[in-house]
C-alpha cells in the first residue's frame, strides 16, 4: 500500500479575502523523494465508475447515478490508486483533497482508524462529481466516514462562488468542518488545524455526536473553550519544526504587524490579511522557503538553521493547484484551474479553464518515465538544476514566472470576451488551454535551455586556454 504522510501545504481564501472577489482553495501536492508525475485530465461521466473499489484498503461503495464531469489531477502511476488531488467540476464546485493532520492517542482510543475505509487516494472521486455547493461536499464526505470510515487524519477543501469550507476528519468515523469567512484567509500545514470552534454557530457542521463524545470521554483540555487542535490534535516537538513555521511564515507576510513565533502552537486559524490577496501573492505563499530570514535554505543563515525547519516549495512538491471560482464573469467560465508541476522554485501556475471535455496532451499524458516534452519531467528537472545554484538561477525563475503570469492573463482577458459570442464555449476553451499549455512549455523549455548556457561557464571541468 502506498500512503502520503506528513505532506502538503493548504491555502484558502475567502471572496470578499480576494482581489477580484473570487473564492479561492489552494494546494501544494507533495510526496516522497522520488519522483512521482503527475497528470491534468477531465474526468467525463461515463469514465466514473458505479462501484468505487478503494486499491489502498480495499472498500467497495456504490456511487449515486447521473456524476457530474470534473478536472482531476491524478498519479500517472494508477498502480497504488487514484489519488485524484483535486479538480472544479461542471456546477462550479470546487475541492482540494487531501491535507495530511495530526491526531492523538485520546481519541484514536475512542474511535480509532479503519483499516477498510476511505483515504486520500479515494475522497475526490467520491466526493466531487456528486455535488452543487461546497456544502453539499461536506455533509457527503461527513456521510461516508461515519458510514465506511477512514484509515487515516485529513483535512479537504470545498468552494462554490459564495463559500469556502474546510473540513477535518477526527478519528475513524468523526469530522468537524468550518466556513471560512469572506473576508479570511487560511494557511493550513500537516497539523489539526481548525482551533476555536462554536457548536452553536450557523457556520460550522460536525458530526452528530461529537460535542457528546468530547464530554463523555473528557477529551476537552481547556476549560472555558471548544479549541478542535488542543481536542483532537498534536502539539508535540515535530510541529515545531515541521508544521508551526510554515503558518508563521505566511501569516507573517500577509499580516507584518503581529509578534509571532514560528514554534508557536497556538498560531491562530483563521487570519486577516492587511491587504486583498491576488493568485500572485497564494502562488508565493505556496512557493516559498523562509526567504529573508536564517531558515531560508538558500539563504546566509548556518546549515543548522537553514535545515532548521521545513519549508512550504520543497523538492517534494508534486503539483500545486489554485482552484478560482470568479465571481465577476458567467458561470460558463468561472472555474480556472490554476496548476503547475513539480517543485514551486522554478515553475508557474497557468490558468487552465475548467469548463472543459479534456486537457492539452503535455499536461495530460504524463508517462512514468522521463520526458521533457510532458510538463511534470520538465518542471522537476529545471528545479533540480536551479537547486544546484540557486543565486545564478534565481533571476531567470523570477523573470519566467512573471511572463507567465502576464502573458496567460492577457490571453485569458481575451478569452473571457471572446468565449461570449461562441456557439461551442467549452470547445472554445479547450482551444484556450492548448495555447496556456503550448506557451507554458515553449518558456519552461527555454528556461531550461538559458540556465544550461548560464551554468556551462561557470563549470568545475573546465580551463581558461582553449584550441
């Protein structure tokens, strides 16, 4: 069986959080050391199954008739599951599956996990093609662990163009979700992080039994709050130095004014950003190493403290998606599906249209063996070079990223007119996405080739007289 533990970064923000006034779940994808590429499909209804067999644990659930289409981002390798990461589906509803939490002993003793139940190699499946409303999402995910359990702690993401939901599993059978305010932002590491928690609030959904099973096993440490991470989290030496830090980095970005520590474990949930938050500024966030500070690991600080704590762009990052549901144009194209693969130094999001039958080929037909003309063996390998030395390599990242981000935006302000007047929108769009994918592939290529011809002068194998 094959699992990812202690991986991935999570960002969401609320529509009225947002520079345009989109909602807004983000995700960085990690893994293991080796390499594992990824893919960009659609997923149509005839290709969903009407019986989900689980390859990690095995479980059989009968899926609901008429699944909508969606956007999945799934292992090329299919062998150890689907692991479908996340995807905007045809109702504009978005889901980021999943982030890896903590738990403890107290209530793993009172509702322990489930070999045979669900995982993240399942819930998007399950989860995504049967819903209308982040919402929805929420109380059919809640249904399935209480019905079939999980074998393991996670926290998922839903959005529509109205709400943000996250979602935390507790224990075996037991959830507990929360909506994110529309002026809030969250930045989620691999910890329990939903803290103040009001069973009375219009805002929150949980299991049916839950304030009834915190009071009869005494699960509640605090005396004069409900706080879900002191409940049923961790707060031990590892999040100090592999969890905590990612939240006070990015919450010391968008919010200077706060005294904070980065071991702190008590480092609030739900934030409030001094200014709007652009998909510029999330992709930063995701991307980022402790820059300016001793942690940075490309920075001046000892080795000690530049490996001192784990950042958010790792060499792990598989793939990272913005998912954008915009709330200033019509529904037919409203869902972007913001993606990039590989580790985050040295790549770039480019904003795939999610109303759509399928996916350009250098996204979507990843193989398992290398290949620079697909973009997941392309992104891993120009951040393997920049990684060697990233002072030379830095400023050409920088100036690829911003041309991608300027050159896909003008394209898709075109596009956003245009598809208008189309008799075929979704064929339109699919056309729009081969122009995103073909440009981003052309600049990476060339990346590439600039950081070769760059790094060539400066090699160990070389002398100064020549023929």
């Amino acid at each position: 069986m094959k699992r990812r533990i202690g991986s991935c970064t999570t960002f969401l923000a609320g529509k009225k959080a947002t520079i345009d006034g989109s909602t807004l779940i983000a995700r960085d994808e990690d893994g293991g050391e080796a390499p594992n590429p990824q893919r960009f499909v659609v997923i149509t209804p005839e290709m969903q199954p009407k019986i989900f067999k689980s390859v990690v644990s095995g479980v059989e659930i009968p899926l609901p008739e008429n699944p909508l289409r969606y956007t999945s981002t799934p292992d090329a390798d299919d062998q150890y599951g689907v692991w479908a990461g996340a995807g905007i589906n045809s109702a504009n509803v978005a889901m980021t599956g999943t982030e890896t939490i903590t738990t403890n002993s107290r209530i793993l003793g009172v509702d322990p996990f489930v070999e045979a139940g669900i995982g993240e190699c399942d819930i998007v499946s399950l989860v995504l093609p049967y819903i209308k409303s982040a919402k929805e999402g929420v109380k059919r995910l809640g249904q399935l662990l209480e019905t079939y359990g999980t074998y393991e702690p996670n926290g998922i993401a839903f959005s529509d163009r109205n709400n943000v939901w996250y979602m935390e599993t507790l224990g075996g059978h037991h959830w507990a979700a929360i909506r994110i305010p529309d002026e809030a932002y969250v930045i989620a590491p691999n910890r329990l992080n939903i803290d103040h928690f009001d069973f009375d609030s219009k805002d929150v959904l949980y299991s049916d039994d839950l304030p009834e099973l915190i009071e009869r096993y005494h699960l509640n440490p605090d005396t004069n709050d409900v706080n879900l991470r002191h409940i049923f989290g961790s707060a031990d030496i590892k999040d100090t130095r592999y969890n905590n830090p990612r939240s006070w980095y990015v919450q010391r970005h968008f919010n200077p004014e706060r005294g904070q520590d980065p071991t702190d474990h008590n480092l609030p949930f739900i934030c409030y950003a001094k200014q709007k938050i652009s998909i510029e500024d999330v992709k930063w966030a995701l991307s980022s190493h402790y820059q300016g500070t001793v942690y940075d690991p490309y920075g001046k600080g000892s080795e000690k403290e530049k490996k001192h704590f784990r950042p958010i762009g790792i060499n792990r990052n598989l793939e990272t998606h913005i998912l954008q549901i915009r709330n200033d144009v019509t529904e037919d194209i409203a869902g972007i599906h913001w993606l990039s693969f590989g580790p985050n130094t040295f790549n770039a999001v480019v904003p795939f249209y999610a109303n759509v039958n399928n996916t350009p080929a250098s996204y979507r037909d990843t193989t398992t063996t290398f290949n620079l003309g697909h973009m997941y063996w392309l992104s891993k390998t120009t951040a393997l070079l920049g990684d060697e030395n990233f002072p030379l390599y830095s400023s050409f990242a920088e100036d690829f990223e911003q041309d991608m981000f300027a050159t896909c935006r003008s394209l898709q302000i075109k596009a956003d007119k245009e598809s208008q007047s189309k008799e075929d929108i979704s064929a339109y769009l699919e056309t729009i996405n081969q122009q995103f994918a073909d440009y981003s592939l052309e600049k990476a290529t060339k990346l590439l080739g600039d950081m070769v011809a760059s790094g060539s002068k400066g090699m160990n194998l070389s002398y100064p007289l020549a023929d």
